[in-house]
C-alpha cells in the first residue's frame, strides 16, 4: 500500500466493515502478489541473509568506503554526531584516538558502555566544541550527521579545533535546488560551497555515492508499504468492525491528522526516484586554503 492511498484505505473500511476479513486484508496489503496461501520454497538453502541482514552489510561497506576517505595514518578524530557509536568503535579498532560527540544522553551512555576506549562528549557540537582543546584533532568526521549542523556556528569551530593541515570529512545528503533546500535538516549544496570557498576551505576530494544508498531508500519503502502500513490497516480493520460506530466518528479526526501532519513526512525525498532527483549523497574531504598553501 502506498502511503497515499491510506486515507481512502480508511474511508472503505467505514464502508465494508460488514464483510471484512482483517487478516486477508492485511496479507493482500504486504505481499500484493494477488494470492492469500503459503506459497512453497524449494528446500535448498542458501547463505544469502535476508533483507535486514543485507541491510547490515551495506552499512558496514558504507563505514569501510567512509573511512578510505581518511589521510593515510592513524589521527585523532571527532567523531561528530557520534550517534550509537560503532563508527567510532571501528576507528579505534584501526588504531586512531577518537572523540565522540552527541547531544543524545542515551546514545552517549552506550558509546562510553560499548566503547571505553572512545572518549565521550555530550552535547550540540556548536556548544561542545567551544570547550574542547584548540588545534587537538587532525580530523573532524560527520557521518551523515553534517545536515544537523547550522553552518555559521560549527564552521569556525574546524579553524580553532583542527591541527596544522587537518581535515574535514563529511559523509551525507546535500539538495540540489533551494526549493527542497528547507525540508528537514538539509543544507543546500551549492550554498554550502560558496560558504566554505569564503571561508577559506578547500575541496580535497569528492565522491557521490548518491547511486550507492538508493537501495536503502527501496528497502525503507518496502517496509513502510509492505509492512508498517499494512499492520496500522490490520488494527484499524479490527477497529471498523468491532466498534464500527466509534470508528466512523474518528473517522474524519484520523483522515485528517494522516494527510496533514503523517503523509508530509512519509513521501517526497525518501522515495528513491525524488532523492536521486533532488539531493546528492557525498563524501567531501575539505581543508583550510592556508593548508592547501603550505
Ligand atoms: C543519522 S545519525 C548518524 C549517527 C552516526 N554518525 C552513524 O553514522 O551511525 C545523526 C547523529 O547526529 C547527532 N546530532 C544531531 N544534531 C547534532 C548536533 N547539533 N551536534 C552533534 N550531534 C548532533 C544525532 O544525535 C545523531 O547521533
């Protein structure tokens, strides 16, 4: 089910409550292949992991790409918008000195917890890292955490914390026009260029690996339509037939809150054909012009 299509995917409940079948409905709703049975597998197995599984290795392959972006040697990283902190666990395993920071209490517990060897930082990296050493890392890394960040307040904070010849590396989404330029946390591309060129940053290398996360967005699509929608359907079949006279009267309050406030978030530049359109995925590795000079 498209996530369009669910508020008339209400208003038929309402209409057929007398007949349904929830758990028919529902199975229709995930497999859409027009059959209701079990199906039949042949009984060879294979080693292929399923699709979260496959999910998993991508995020490792996208941690190893990343990480080739660094210089050559191990460096002292701050590791920004650390998140769960298996990045910052990866570079100590490689043998570079890391710092972790987040705003999350939660996710800065479970890095000190699972990695004791990554120093931690709690808080918004434009309030943190005016209180962390000057000049003390060779390498500031954003994976995919960069679009959080308000340009004017972090940006002057990779001149005071970076050592001589220190670098930049950023692993996220950039949009393409100013339009979509707004939604969410994204920062525009072009606007960010022209910002680190007066800044006095330079571009040491770029990849897009807009192309390389487009799976990801087809899996996330799969789920929400084939799996979280369906299950939200199966609930709120069970509710049109069994209180149908409550369920008509949320009806309109429901239609509403999914169309205003649910729908916005769930279409547009998660939809794989939109993001490949709209944004690029990038790895930029960016230096101070001064280094580039010396
Ligand atoms: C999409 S997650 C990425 C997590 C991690 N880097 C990874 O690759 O798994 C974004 C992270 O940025 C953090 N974040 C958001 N705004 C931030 C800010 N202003 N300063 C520091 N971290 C921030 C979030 O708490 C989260 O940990």
């Amino acid at each position: 089910m498209r996530p369009l299509e669910f508020p008339d995917f209400l208003r038929r409940l309402d209409k057929h409550h007398k007949a349904l079948d929830p758990m028919h409905l529902m199975y229709d709703n995930v497999l859409q292949s027009g059959y209701l049975h079990f199906g039949y597998w042949p009984t060879e197995h294979t080693d292929q992991p399923g699709v979260l599984g496959q999910f998993c290795q991508a995020q490792e392959r996208f941690a190893n790409e990343l990480l080739a972006c660094l210089p050559p040697g191990t460096h002292r990283v701050l590791d920004v918008g650390a998140g769960m902190g298996r990045l910052a666990g990866e570079m100590i395993a490689r043998g570079h000195r890391v710092t972790a920071v987040t705003p999350s209490s939660v996710q800065a517990e479970h890095i000190a917890t699972h990695y004791p060897a990554v120093t931690v930082k709690q808080g918004l990296f434009q309030d943190v890292g005016q209180t962390l050493d000057p000049k003390a890392y060779d390498v500031i890394l954003f994976s995919e955490s960069f679009r959080y960040m308000p340009l004017d307040r972090v940006m002057p904070l990779f001149s005071r914390l970076l050592s001589e010849n220190g670098r930049v590396l950023i692993g996220d989404w950039f949009a393409q026009s100013r339009a979509t330029h707004g939604r969410g946390h994204d920062h525009h591309e072009a606007t960010f260029r022209e910002m680190a060129q007066s800044r006095g940053w330079t571009i040491v290398s770029e990849r897009d690996i807009t192309q390389n996360i487009l799976p990801t967005l087809t899996i996330a699509q799969e789920i929400l339509c084939g799996l979280y929608l369906p299950l939200a359907g199966l609930v709120l079949s069970k509710f049109a037939q069994k209180r149908p006279k409550l369920f008509r009267l949320c009806l309109p309050w429901m239609t509403r809150w999914i169309e205003r406030k649910l729908l916005p978030q769930l279409t547009g530049r998660f939809e794989p054909a939109v993001f490949a359109q709209d944004y690029r995925y990038l790895f930029l590795v960016i230096k101070s012009s001064d280094a580039a000079a010396a």
